[in-house]
C-alpha cells in the first residue's frame, strides 16, 4: 500500500473499538433517556385522567359501619360490577364531579362494595343491578332506596337528599 493510499483511508477504520463506542453508547443513552421520559410524560397524562378527584370510600364494609357509629352519619352504600356501562357511567361521571364528592363526603360514610370481590354482602342486600344505592341510617337497619342505575351529578344529589329527607320527616306528612 502506498502512503498516499494510506492517508486517503477513513480515519475512524484507524480508531480503536474503545474510541468509537463513546459516541455510539451516548447515542443509546440518549434515545433510552428520550423513551423514559416519553413514558413519565405518558403516565403522568394518563395518571391525570384517569385518577381525577374522586370520593374517598371505604371499602372494608365493617370500618365502614363502624365509622358511621362512630361519627353518627347514614352511610351511603354503593354496589358496583366492573366493565358494566352503568357502573361505568356513574365511576367516571357522578363519583368525580366536585358536587357530588363534597355533598356526599360531608353527609355520609360512603361504602363501596364491588359485587365480584364482596359477593356475600351483595347477596345480603339482594343486589342484582348495578350500580345500586343504598342509605343506611347508623345504628339502624332501615334502608333507605335502593337507587338503581346511573345518574347524572345533580340528579344524584337530589334523590340522596330526597332519600334523607323522607327518611327525617315526621310520619305522617
């Protein structure tokens, strides 16, 4: 080979495997780095929608009871199935709305039941459609409802309020 030959050649033909891989190793660095951060971005917005304010239920159905006496409130008890349309309007339409969340943690000690996890206590109260309301008054056993199927944020406001109501006023009126 001729020096003229030899000085045409590619430089990084003459480099060492430890020269050459800083920069390709910094360039899958950086793409690894570019996909974690797009992931961060994407749960976060995800996280954000999914998970909006929501009302804080007690879902151990005993500390709810239990809760209730102890703070002298009725309890609001909600039957559910997963992956039904109703239950599914009701979780991401009524339990979000800022109305609802104030009027019913102020009011009651809500109590969510998920009939495929808590089978007993849907039989219990002979529930068979979802979703289900119920009011119990503390240290009683009267019911109050049931209130079946989905309602819109005010709607479901008005008939708890109305379920409260009849449930105070004197008989007789």
């Amino acid at each position: 080979m001729t020096e003229k030959e030899f000085d045409n050649r590619d430089v990084s033909a003459t480099q060492t495997p430890k020269e050459a891989q800083p920069s390709a190793g910094k360039k899958q660095s950086r793409t690894l780095w570019i996909i974690i951060l797009v992931f961060i971005v994407f749960v976060a917005i995800v996280f954000l929608t999914e998970f909006r304010d929501m009302i804080d239920w007690v879902e151990d159905y005993q500390a709810g009871i239990n809760l209730a006496k102890q703070q002298k409130k009725p309890i609001l008890l909600a039957f559910y199935k997963q992956f039904t349309p109703m239950s599914t309007d009701t979780w991401q339409n009524t339990y979000t709305n800022a109305g609802v969340i104030e009027y019913v943690e102020t009011n009651f000690v809500p109590i969510l039941i998920d009939v495929d996890k808590q089978p007993e206590i849907a039989r219990r109260y002979n529930i068979n459609y979802y979703p289900t309301h119920y009011i119990k008054l503390p240290d009683s056993e009267q019911l109050l409802g049931p209130m079946l199927g989905y309602d819109p944020p005010g709607l479901f406001i008005k008939k708890l309020k109305n379920l409260l109501k009849n449930a105070t006023a004197p008989h007789g009126q």
